[in-house]
C-alpha cells in the first residue's frame, strides 16, 4: 500500500528529555486475537511508557485496530496478557477500562451529529458523573452542582481546542476537520490516563493535519496524556512518536524509535517501500 509522502514537517520533534517519558505503564505480552479461522493478531508483545506518544503502523488489516481494540476492552484475546498500572489480566474490561483511564477516538467518527459541540464533549464526562439519573432529571440540589463543575471542564477543553466559536453548533454541521477535534475533545474531557487515537488525520488536508499535530503534542506536553496513536502519514508518524511499533498480517515486524524502523527493512520491504536516507 502506498502511503502518504511526508509533505511537510509537523514541528515539536519528540524530545524524551524536555518531556521526562516515564516507566511502562501498559504492557501487552505475547497477545493472540483470532476470529473464526481469521488471525487478527499473532504473538504480539510491546509497551507504552508513561508520557510517551506511541505509534502503530502497518499495511491495511495488519492488525492495528484490533490493537487497540485489545488495550480497551472492546476485543478479548484468546493468549496472551495485559498488564496496566502493574495489574496483570487476561484481557480488558470495556468500562473498567474506561474508568481507569483510558480513552479513545476511532476511524470513523463516533460523535452524536445533531448535538452541539459543547453536548458532545459533555457526554465524555459522563464516568466522572457521580448523580444518578433522578436526581439529573430534576436538577435537584448536588446533581445541579455537579454539572456546572462538568461544563466548566467541558469549556476548558473546548477552549484548549481553541473552538469556542463553534460551541453551540450542532457537530454534523461542522467540517470533518473540526469534527476530528471536537471528537479528541469528547475523549480529553474523561482526563485519560492513555489516550487511543485511530487514526486521528485520515482524510485531513495538511494544514488540519498541522492543527491536529500541534494539538497531539500539547496534550502530551500539558496533560502530561500518555498517546497511543495509529497512523498512515509516515510524515506525521517519524515528526511526533517517539517510539513505533509495525504491524503485518497480525505479526510484529518491527519496533523502535523512527530512525530505527525508517531504516529497519522488513518494514521497508512490508509498507514503506523505500530505503532510508
Ligand atoms: N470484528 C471482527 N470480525 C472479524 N474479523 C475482524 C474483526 N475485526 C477485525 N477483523 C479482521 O482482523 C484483521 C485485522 O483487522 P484490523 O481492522 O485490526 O486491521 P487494521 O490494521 O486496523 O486495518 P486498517 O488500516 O485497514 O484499519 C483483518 O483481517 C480484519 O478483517
């Protein structure tokens, strides 16, 4: 498959120091995902450390939503182990995961289209709310309390975002660009832990995919959110991970820093398709 060329440098290269990358937090140990005779994923082991941004890449069906789909609960492999903030299980719970903090956006956008931005980044705050749903639908007392702490979160983000203009306009309106942002907003307002971003620039012209980087690397470096992002644009790959681990029909091929894996060549011959320089 060919990929996009890197068109332009996406800034802040990831510098392990400035940015203190911490332990492992997130170890996957030889994982195996099968459905019906289809192996997913085979033997796959690697780990994300506190605060990095880490990248998976590989060919179409190598296996990377069903990647994260493992670290979120939503796939259960058949072998393997998980270990996260040194608890080791089998696999994951979809709402434990959730609650311990780990979020996600997908490929295809998953936003309610006829709800307004700042609705949308709300219902990411819906596992930090601690009303029942009587007392939200009267309003009463503490329930009260409690949402105008939440909107006051949900404004933050909508201003780090920088889309205060927006706010009230209802999401299937917007620009897919916007939608994108509005989409990382809605995960931002969980406060993750580990954020899982599927491909967070598909369908972007370069200057959304620069807005969509810079904001990336300022959740890194200001929420101190540790990124597990998948990612087609080697450009925007090789400028903001600092680690990448490759995929292909479900096996690991490599994995490294982005020099290493520019000029590893099982993942030159598999999906880049051009020697390093
Ligand atoms: N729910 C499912 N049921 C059956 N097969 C599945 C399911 N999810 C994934 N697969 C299969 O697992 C393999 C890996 O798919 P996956 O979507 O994880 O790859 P990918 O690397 O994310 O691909 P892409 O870049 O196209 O999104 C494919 O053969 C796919 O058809």
């Amino acid at each position: 498959m060919q990929m996009n060329e890197p068109d332009t440098h996406f800034g802040a290269d990831a510098d392990p120091d400035r940015r203190k990358i911490g332990p492992v937090i997130l170890d996957l140990k030889n994982i195996s995902l099968s459905f019906g005779g289809v192996k997913a994923l085979t033997d796959i082991s690697f780990d994300v450390k506190q605060h990095e941004i880490r990248a998976i890449i590989g060919p179409n069906g190598a296996g990377k939503s069903s990647m994260l789909n493992v670290i979120n609960g939503v796939y259960r492999p058949q072998l393997g182990e998980i270990i996260y903030r040194g608890e080791h299980r089998k696999n994951m719970d979809c709402h434990a995961a959730a609650k311990s903090g780990i979020a996600r956006t997908f490929q295809n956008i998953a936003l309610f289209k006829g709800m307004t931005v700042l609705d949308n980044i709300m219902t990411g705050r819906n596992l930090k709310m601690k009303s029942n749903f009587l007392m939200q639908a009267l309003y009463w007392g503490p329930a009260r309390r409690e949402e105008i702490a939440h909107r006051v979160k949900a404004e933050e983000i909508i201003d780090f975002l920088e889309i205060q203009a927006i706010r009230k306009t209802p999401v299937g309106r917007l620009p897919y660009g916007l939608q994108k942002r509005v989409e990382l907003g809605r995960a931002l307002a969980a406060e993750p832990e580990i954020l899982l971003l599927d491909e967070p620039m598909a369908g972007m012209n370069v200057e959304e995919k620069q807005d969509m980087c810079r904001f990336i690397l300022d959740v890194n470096d200001q929420f101190g959110t540790t990124i597990v992002l998948i990612e087609h644009d080697m450009g925007v790959v090789m400028d903001i991970s600092d680690r990448v681990v490759v995929l292909d029909y479900g096996k690991k091929i490599g994995d490294g820093t982005p020099d290493d894996i520019r000029c590893n060549q099982d993942v030159i011959n598999a999906y880049l398709g051009k020697a390093c320089e």
